[in-house]
C-alpha cells in the first residue's frame, strides 16, 4: 500500500510542483494519475521511491517512508521512465535487464533466472543479445519494463508508458500492463492520453496545477475530465459503453 | 521542470538580464582574465560583488548554491593536484596551521580563481538569452573577414543552449540508474560506463536532429546582422567593470613592470657594442 500524507514539492527556480497532496494506493490497485503538461505527475510519482524528497508531509510504501529509507523504497517501487534511452545503461538487452539485480547484490544464478524470467514475461527473450540502440520504441520501453520487473518490485510505476509510441508499440506496452494487471501486481502509471488505459484502471486521480483534484473510478471522473484540460475517451464523447483500447 | 538551474536563462527583467549582451561577453571575458591574476583580498571583494549580482539578478540562491555544490567535488580535485604539484616539502603541511595555510596558499587560489570564474559564467548565463549570445558573438566576429561569425556564434549559443540540457539528461540517467540501485555498485568504472554511455548516446543523438532540424528550417549563414549600436550607458557600466577588474588584478602596475622592463631592454640593446 502506499500513503501520500500531506506531500509539497517546491522546483528550484520556487514554483510549486506539489501542493499537500494526499491518496492512498491499495495492495493490488491499478491507480491512473492524470492531467496536463507540467501538472505534477512525474514529481509525485518520483517521491514513491524516493528520487525526490518531500519539503513536507510523507510517502509510506508498505510501512516503509520512502524519504528516509529511499534503497527500500526503490527495491518495492520499480520505475519506468518515459524516456526508455534514459533508463536503458546496458549494451544488450540481457546486460540491461542484469543490471538492477546484479546492484541488489544477488548471486550469478539468480541474476540469470531472473533476467531470463523478465524477459519471458514481456516476450523479448529473443532479442536479448541484440544491442539496445537498435531496437524500436515500443521494444525499447519493453526492455525498460523488464529491467524493472527483473527486481521484482512489488509496485510498478509507469511515467508516461506510451509517449511518442506507434501503435504497435502502444499495444505492446499495454499488452505488458495487462499482464501484470493479472498477476495482482499494484500500479501506478501517469498518463494525459487516458483513453488507452482507462478500461483497465480502478480509480483515476487528477493533477492540475500540483494540485489532487479528484480521485475516482472511471465512471466517476472521464465526465468530468474536460473541465481539467484533459481530452476525454471517445466512448464517453459518443455516449458509448466503455471499450478496451487494447485489440483481443 | 529542470531539476538544476546552473546554465539555464532564468527570465527576469532586472539591470543585469537588461544590460546590453556585448557588454556582458566582453565583461565576461575581461572578468575570467582579469581573475586569473587577482590576489586574495581582489578575489574576495569579487566574491563579495558575485553575492551581490546574485542579488540583484533575483536568482533563488539556496536553489544555485545547492547546484553549486556539485561543483565543489571538481575544485576539490584541482585543489589535490595543485597541492601535490606545488608542496615539495609535506612536513611543513602539517607544522601547524600558519604554516600549512602558507603553503598550501597557490592551490587555495588557484581553485578560488576557478571557482569565481566558473560563478560569474553561471550568473552570465542565468541573465543573457542563448540567442542574445549569438547575436554579440556575430557582433565581435563580423570585423574579422575570414572568420564564419555566424557559424561560430551558433556553436558558441548552441554550447550554452545545451550543455543545461545535457546535464538535465545526466540527471535523468543518473534518477534511473538510482531507480534500480545503480549506486550500490561498488566498481567505479562499472558505475561510470553505465552513466556516460547512455549520456553520451542521447546527447549524440539529439545533436543529430538538431542539425537535421536546423537545415530543415533553413539555416543560412549569410543573414544580415541587423544590432543597433550599443547604448551609451550600457558601455560605460562596461567601462566600469573594466576598471575595477584591471585595478584588482594589479594590470596598471604589471603594465608599469611590463614597460620599464622594455625601456631597459632597448636601452641595453642600444648600448651592446654589437649595435652601431
């Protein structure tokens, strides 16, 4: 479970980012945060596992503050970022997906079992010898997925999962998602596209302005989405019932 | 949002961001030369006029000190080399501390010097715009005939333009390396292979498309330059900073020494029986 009690960021140059934030995660919640460019989401997902520090208030992940114990917190949170370049430091697709469990310290054999397991479980283990650098978006933020899912994280957190993806890419990351989504996995994905995860989710949460401003199911908030600048799904536009985005 | 604010413009429309940009290059340039020659006590009265731009600009200081800090780690290890490089006897180090201060006194100003200068660069470029830069280098340049000042003042404003952007995306690397416990590598060459190499990769790539995206937008070299002449009174805070940098550095004197020496010079010239 994570807490967020009281949470205020203030950026260096003195805007506020965050605005005593407060929401609770259950175990096994598929939780959306959402709102527009510059809203605050990346800043608040990033104090899950303590990248960020709070200027006040608290984030609990499972009992654990993320602020004082950031190597735990980063262990039970395992993030992906939006930019898959960033994250990906590994010249191979194995060597990537090695790295986070070899940093946990863990023996060869286990590094290897757990590389090969991450791998199966986003279906790349065929690529795992080709260079990271020539593979394509939607292959890449795989590769990044893997490399979280290889920590065994007990919360996956994804900033932005299908920026600058092509359809292909956006139906292979999602494919991901719903596959943890089974597994009781809890999540947390930011997004201001709602329309392609919005079938899967429990509740959405809205950031405007480092502000929370609602926190609902789907039903609740894609009516009121508009009114925060955030471009409802097509089925609630038509009055249709909700559809997955994602192909059977 | 930037994590840092080192070598990003910050808005603002204070005398400094409004001083004309050919000032502040050329203010720039004499400052960094003329620090370079400053003793102790003209080192701490520019520290002291640093604070105070700082001031004026209405940067967040707490913010910029914090970014600063990052840089202490760079100085400290010029401060090692200079001390291995200019202490030839260590006993008298660790004699007492009139004694280590007065050793040890070339390397603690070798690394203020270094630091000064490497301040005001990031004060000039919290208050001049990237484009402002380009614009007083094509300016400076465009005497010089054989010299592409276009070229070479897109490179120089692209340099500033990107090394913030650069650092933004170490930053990035380095908040994902943590993400998964980068930091507990013990292996140091490990830890900076994993840091530089995607750094490295994305800053290349992004060079590429901007030079695919600066011949898309039609990038010429031949543009006229179209800047109004300096104001008077822009010039004269030049004028100013000037002064007081060649007074602090001691230039007057050594200019002085530079002249009598070249008059002795001459006249021994003159006197040698080889001369006629």
């Amino acid at each position: 479970m994570i807490e967020i009690r009281g949470l205020t960021y203030t950026y260096p140059d003195g805007s506020a980012a965050l605005k005593d934030v407060n929401l609770t995660v259950s175990d096994g919640e598929f939780l959306l945060v959402c709102g527009p460019n510059g809203s605050g989401k990346t800043t608040l997902i990033r104090h899950l596992n303590g990248l960020l520090k709070p200027e006040s208030g608290s984030v609990s992940v499972n009992g654990v503050d993320a602020a004082k114990f950031p190597r735990e917190a980063m262990q039970r949170v395992g993030m992906v970022f939006q930019d898959a370049d960033s994250q990906i430091v590994g010249e191979t697709v194995r060597e990537d997906a090695a790295f986070g469990p070899q940093n946990l310290g863990l023996p060869r054999e286990e590094v290897a079992e757990r590389v090969k397991s991450a791998l199966e479980m986003v279906g790349i283990q065929h690529l795992a010898d080709k260079p990271c650098h020539m593979l394509s978006g939607g292959e890449k933020r795989r590769v990044a997925i893997a490399g979280v899912l290889a920590m065994r994280p007990e919360i996956v957190v994804f900033d932005e999962p299908f920026a600058n993806l092509d359809y292909p890419g956006v139906c292979q990351v999602l494919a991901e998602i719903v596959k943890l989504r089974r597994m009781g996995r809890t999540l947390v994905a930011t997004t201001h596209d709602v329309e392609k995860v919005v079938a899967l989710v429990d509740r959405i949460a809205i950031m405007h302005e480092g502000e929370l401003k609602v926190v609902g199911t789907p039903d609740e908030i894609v009516p009121r989405l508009s009114s925060f600048h955030i471009r409802p799904p097509c089925y609630s536009l038509f009055g249709e019932r909700m559809l997955p985005w994602l192909p059977d | 949002m930037a994590a840092r604010l080192t070598f990003h413009y910050f808005p603002g429309n204070t005398p400094l961001h409004r001083w004309d940009a050919r000032c502040k290059l050329a203010g720039m340039a004499i400052l960094a030369v003329g620090i370079l020659h400053m003793d102790a006590a003209a080192l701490a009265a520019f520290s002291i006029v640093w604070i105070a731009a700082i001031g004026l600009s209405r940067i967040p200081a707490k913010a910029l000190v914090q970014d600063l800090k990052v840089w202490g780690i760079f100085l400290g290890l010029i401060f090692l080399i200079q001390a291995f490089s200019c202490v030839t006897d260590w006993t008298e180090v660790f004699s007492g501390l009139p004694a280590a201060v007065r050793t040890l006194k070339p390397a603690v100003l070798a690394c203020w010097r270094l630091g000064l200068i490497l301040c005001f660069s990031v004060l000039f470029t919290f208050v001049t715009r990237p484009r402002e830069v380009q614009d007083a280098v094509v300016w400076f340049l465009k005497p010089f005939p054989f010299l592409p000042a276009r070229r070479l003042a897109l490179t120089i404003s692209l340099t500033i333009r990107f090394l913030p952007l650069i650092l933004d995306q170490a930053e990035e690397v380095r908040a994902a390396g943590r993400s998964r416990l980068g930091e507990l590598r013990r292996n140091p060459f490990l830890r900076v292979k994993y840091f530089l190499l995607p750094v490295f990769r994305r800053s290349l790539l992004r060079a590429d498309e901007l030079a695919v995206s600066l011949a898309a937008r039609g990038y010429r070299e031949d543009l006229p330059d179209d800047l109004p002449k300096v104001p008077r009174r822009h010039a004269g805070s030049l004028v100013v900073l000037v002064l007081l940098v060649l007074l602090a550095s001691g230039a007057p004197g050594e200019v002085a020494g530079i002249s009598q020496a070249a008059v002795q010079k001459v006249t021994d010239l003159l006197s040698h029986p080889r001369i006629e």
